[in-house]
C-alpha cells in the first residue's frame, strides 16, 4: 500500500498524479485493481501509457524468484551455527544455534531459561567475539550472575569486561516498547538522508530514533557483528494482552514474530526466545509430558526449533537443585523428543569433566 | 520490513482513520507534509500530534539500553535490604535486592508477614550504620499489618543499633532513628479487592514523586486478592500485567518490591503437591522466589528461583523480636 507520487516511475508526473486522484484512484493497490481502459478515458490519457505505468510499479513491488542452487549457495556463505557453549544442548540443537532462525526456549518458572540465555549471550560475546543484543523485559538479567558466568571461564579481567560491553542489554515492559526496539534495531540508520515532509514523516524517516547506538548495523560497524539477539521472556509482554481484545492481541503478537523472523533473515542473526508454559489439564498425553509451550497454537509456528525445559526429579536422590532437562519438541533437523541433562552450574563442560573448573566456580559464587 | 501502524500505542479512533484513508504502514506517511495528512487522513492536530509521538517511541512506557558491564556498575552500586537472619541474607548475597521483585510463599503461619515486616522496619537502618534509609509502602490485603509486632521489631533494631554505635556520625543518627520515626516511615495501605490493590499501583508513580526516600513496596498478600476471581482468563491477564507493572515499578523507581503468596495443592494422577498459588505463569513475575516452611518443626526458607544464586536451604527462628537466625547452642 503505497502512495502514487510523481518520481516512482518515468511517465508518471504531477499531472497525471492529480488527474488520478480527481478520478478516485491514490494508491498503487488502487491503480493496479481498476480497470485501466476506463481510467484511461476518464482521466484522458492514452491506455498505452498506463499499462507501462501499472507494469513498471508492479515489477517495483513484486518479489522475484531466485534459483535454488544461487539460495543454496548464500546460505553456504551466509549461515553461521553459534555455539551455545554447552555440549548438551550443542547436541540437541544439532551443534547450535543457527542464524537466520528463531529457536525458542520455554519451560516453568525456575526452569533454567534465563540461565541458559545468559550462558548464550557469554559464550557468544568472550568466545565468539560477537556482540550480542538481549532485550529484558523481566527485569531478570543479572550482570553480576554474566561476570560469574565469564569468571569460570577467564581469569583475564580485561576480557571480562571487554566479553561485558559486547552485551548490550535493552529493558522494556510493554509489546508497543518492544516492537519499537525491534524495529529500531532493524532500521537502517543511512537511509534518512532526503527527508521532505512535516514533523511525522521526519520521524518516520528517522526510524523512531531517540535510543542511540542501537541498530544491528551500527552495532557491525563499531567492530564485531551482532550475531545472536535474545528476548527474554517474549512471553512476558504478549500474554497479558491474551484474553483481552482477542483480534487485538493476535495481531501484535504476530507483528513480533514478523519482525524477529524478518530480523533473523536479513541481518543474519539467531534470535532466541523465551516462553512459558501452560499445563494439560485434559488426561491428553500426547506430546509425551503434561506441559507444552505457552502463546497458542499461532505463535507455534513461528519458532523453528523448540526446546522445554524442565527441572530434574529423580526418585532415588531427590531434587538436584542444578540439573536440567532439555527436550526437543519441534525441529526441522533431529528427531524430535531428544532429551539431554545438562547442569547450570558448569555451563560449558559436559558432566563428566568435573573437579578444578568446578570448584573455581563454586567459591566465585 | 515494514512497519504496520498496529504496532504504534494509538488510540482506537485514530487508528481507524488512518486505515479508513488507505496508511497501511508506518513508510506511507513518508514525504506527507503535516498539513496534507491532516487533509489525506481527516485527522485533528492533536492526533498528529499523539502520532508524531507514538513514532518517536515517546508514549507509554519508553524503553532503555545499556551494554552489560554499565548494568554491573549500577548493580554494584544498588544495595541489598538485610534480614536480620545472616543465613537468609547470605543466601540471596545480602539480603532482599533492590530494583527486583522477591517473592515469599508459604502456608499460614509459617512467618511470611513477619518477614515482610522485619524487611520493613530495616531499610530504615541509616546509611551510618549500614542501611538504606529508605521509607516503605505497605500494601496490606490481609489486615496482617500488627502494629504491636512492627514496634516490637522496630525497637529490636534500634536496640541493636544503639549498641553498634561509635563514632560522632552514628551517635548523630542513633538520635533519629527511634521507634516513632520508624513507623512513620511506614506507610501502609489497606486494600481490600484487587480494583483497590491495582488503583494503588496506578497512583503510586505519584506517591514515589512526592516521597523520593521510598525504596522499598510491600505486598502483603498478592495471593488475597486475585485468587478468588472468577474468569480465570481475567485473573490470568491481570495478574500478568500486575507482573510487568512491578517490575516496571522496580526499576524505573529502584525499589525493592517484596510480595507475599499463598500455597495451593495441586493434584497429579493421584499424588497430590503444594505449589504456590496463582498458577504457573504468575510464577514468572517474581525475580526471586523464596519458600518458606516448616521440616521437621524447624522453619526454613528455600531459594526456589533465582538468576544469580545457587538453589539453597536455610534455616531460621522468629522471636519476639523478630526474624533472627537459628541458635545453634540452644
């Protein structure tokens, strides 16, 4: 839904803008669907005319195809996995994260989400070297919990901090604060060079502005790309609007999924996402476990990969305060129902390789 | 990707004209001087105004950004309320944190509003003797608010602070700090249903202006109110957006908010369990959660969930005057 203004394409001016809009017809959607014979005489221009017009804009706001092998070959050069760091989860999630996709977490509260984000976001930025954008919308991120987390794994405090500044962390508790984030970070800061108009379109232009230093292009530039953006919990700020002004709701929650799956592919990042989890009252137990991912069925289509976690109970030694359990529940690569045990507390060794490591981290905290 | 217009905070009727004129996303108010879109849209000045606002991010709840060694630095700097029970206050890396919400569950009885009212009384400690100073908001639902108790704890502290006292500056303190100037840094709300307990909530931004000092807002029970509600859809969706205020509440107005919770049965196959009350996604809400009970006719508190601490178990006592850790000796 675009505007006819006089420089979108050669052969249609001023004049003819003005003379269409006295015939009812301002938009491209509006050009495109009226019979353009009729319009032609009405506004007194030749059919030919027309007929280049409309086949110009059509070709300006299609899609075109691209061959397979050309897609194959961007995603050689384009996708990246991203380790999270823990070889467990490695395992499960078929060695990683991958760009372009959104790989969702989801479990109870005390479940290890958080936790396991953070892990993420510090493996990411001291390993990888990458910035990492996590938007917290809990209040449930901890810097003092990351610098633990970086103290088990560097004793340089030089890269501790610089492995620090490489998260940046954005705090918002409302769906219209985070899809202007999102849509923050999307914007492409070159383009408000020509701005004509009044204040709005100013604004527009500007991309909503107001928050410096955070756009996933500016964040490349000054050095290290931003390759993982996490939100936790995506959840938080969708479900309280579930219940409410349905219709209302749906909408907004889909516009997020569309902008994280639209920042996911064009910027190449791997966007991972929390979410809650609701309990199967019905005897169903279909699925395997009695609880399943929060948000419907319509926001189940939007993560590519997800995973539940839940806490360990085992009969003969209790409760292991520590120990997760990872299933996978739907994936595009592995079988799906894989489950690996994984212990928060020492994030990136397996379970096996304990002692020095461990102890280190047990009087850090 | 385009941005759609749904997703700016405009109000209902705003919006419709901006459909009904054929704006789509946000890109087609592009190069559209001020005074045509008023024209194109039928729209007044002030909804361009409240537009020009939604798209700078300006309404409603803005949002921030920091990189995360900034976050360190002012959590460094932000403090911990003790709890007089060095066990607990170790256990949370001491004390009840600020800028978070902590929440205590538990049965009747096993001590949840005489926490909240020992967290009360000692973030009035002052600054020269290791405290916060603050003033405190107590939201009461349950009429568990004792005054007896409060001075009883209230003159438990100040007596151990009068026997810390050393230098000039606490000397000068100790002076003010007395059981009166306690309590009348308390201020407490009666609240009877949740429209009360959320009207509160809405004013209080108003209330921290006017009373800067106020660090700490307790909850005395959130479970009260809301678990009686009806719809379940609606208890769920307010208790959701109640979660997203306070923690809005806790950061922007770097407050501890501390709030209490019920414990309900919740039956599996045949087995039956107690889990805190309110559902699974209010869990969520709370930062920290501690719960409180009793083994084997000992009081302890658990660290349920938490970001930054390891899962533990603590003991503690609640005397006359107040909550203290377990004497071992007796």
């Amino acid at each position: 839904m675009v505007f006819l203004r006089a420089d979108m394409c050669p052969g249609l001016d001023s004049d003819l803008v003005r003379d269409l809009r006295a015939a009812d017809v301002k938009t491209v959607e509006d050009l495109v669907s009226s019979n353009l014979e009729d319009l032609a005489h009405r506004c007194s221009v030749s059919y030919k005319a027309l007929y280049a017009i409309r086949r110009v804009l059509l070709a300006q706001h299609s899609a075109f195809p691209v061959s397979g092998a050309d897609l194959y070959e961007e995603l050689l050069s384009s996708t990246a996995i991203i380790s999270t760091g823990n070889p467990s989860l490695d395992k499960l999630l078929d060695s990683g994260l991958y760009t372009g996709e959104i790989t969702e977490l989801s479990g109870g509260p005390g479940s290890g989400k958080s936790q396991v984000c953070f892990g993420v976001a510090v493996h990411v930025s001291l390993q990888l070297k990458q910035n990492v954008i996590y938007v917290d919308t809990t209040g449930g991120l901890s810097a003092s919990r990351l610098l633990q987390m970086l103290r088990a794994q560097t004793c340089n405090v030089e890269e501790q901090m610089e492995a620090l500044q490489r998260i940046r962390v954005c705090r918002l508790f409302d769906i219209f604060a985070l899809l202007h984030c999102l849509h923050t970070l999307c914007s492409d800061s070159s383009s408000s060079s020509s701005v004509e108009g009044g204040a709005v379109a100013a604004a527009v232009a500007a991309g909503g502005g107001g928050v410096e230093g955070v756009s996933l292009q500016q964040a490349s530039v000054s050095g290290g790309s931003v390759k993982a953006v996490i939100v936790d919990s995506v959840s938080a700020v969708i479900s309280p609007l579930l219940g409410g002004n349905h219709t209302e709701a749906m909408s907004l929650m889909i516009q997020v999924a569309g902008i994280l799956r639209t920042m996911a592919k064009d910027f190449n990042v791997a966007v991972l996402v929390t979410n809650h989890v609701t309990r199967n009252t019905s005897s169903s137990r279909s699925c395997g476990t009695d609880v399943q991912p929060g948000l419907g069925v319509s926001w189940s289509h939007i993560p590519r990969t997800r995973v539940l976690l839940e806490r360990v109970e085992e009969a003969g030694t209790g409760i292991q305060p520590s120990v997760r359990s990872a299933t996978l529940i739907k994936s595009s690569r592995q079988p799906c129902f894989l489950r690996e045990e994984f212990d928060l507390r020492f994030w990136s060794q397996t379970k096996t390789s304990t002692s020095g490591k461990r102890k280190r981290e047990e009087s850090d905290s | 990707m385009q941005r759609s217009l749904l997703s700016l905070p405009l109000n209902f009727s705003l919006r419709n004209k901006l459909f009904n004129a054929g704006f789509r996303v946000i890109a087609d108010l592009q190069r559209l001087t001020d005074s045509e879109l008023i024209h194109e849209a039928g729209v007044s000045q002030q909804d361009v105004l409240e537009l020009l606002q939604a798209v700078r991010g300006e309404g409603g709840d803005a949002w921030s950004s920091s990189t995360s060694l900034e976050l360190l630095q002012k959590e460094g700097e932000s403090r911990s309320i003790v709890s007089f029970c060095s066990q607990l206050d170790e256990a949370l890396s001491g004390g009840v944190p600020v800028g978070k919400i902590t929440e205590v569950c538990g049965t009747p009885g096993v001590g949840k509003t005489q926490l909240c009212l020992q967290v009360a009384v000692d973030v009035q400690i002052p600054p020269c003797f290791g405290g916060l100073g603050g003033h405190v908001i107590f939201v009461d639902t349950e009429g568990g608010f004792l005054l007896q108790r409060i001075e009883d704890i209230a003159a438990a502290v100040v007596r151990h602070c009068s026997l810390l006292v050393e230098d000039d500056e606490q000397r000068e303190g100790i002076l003010t700090f007395t059981v009166e100037t306690i309590l009348s840094n308390i201020y407490v709300v009666r609240c009877n249903d949740y429209i009360e307990v959320l009207a509160q909530l809405h004013l209080l931004p108003d209330f921290l202006l006017e009373h800067p000092r106020t660090c700490l807002l307790v909850i005395d029970s959130v479970a009260c109110p809301f678990r009686h509600i009806e719809v379940v859809s609606q208890r769920t969706q307010l208790l959701q957006s109640l979660g997203l205020q306070l923690t809005n509440l806790a950061i922007r107005y770097n407050l501890a908010v501390l709030v209490t919770n019920h414990m309900t049965t919740r039956l599996q196959g045949s087995q039956s369990q107690l889990v805190p009350a309110l559902g699974e996604l209010w869990g969520h809400a709370p930062t920290i959660r501690l719960l409180l009970q009793w083994l084997n006719s000992q009081r302890v508190a658990i660290v349920v969930k938490s970001p930054d601490h390891m899962e533990a178990i603590v003991q503690y006592q609640i005397t006359s005057d107040g909550l203290r850790d377990v004497d071992e000796s007796v």
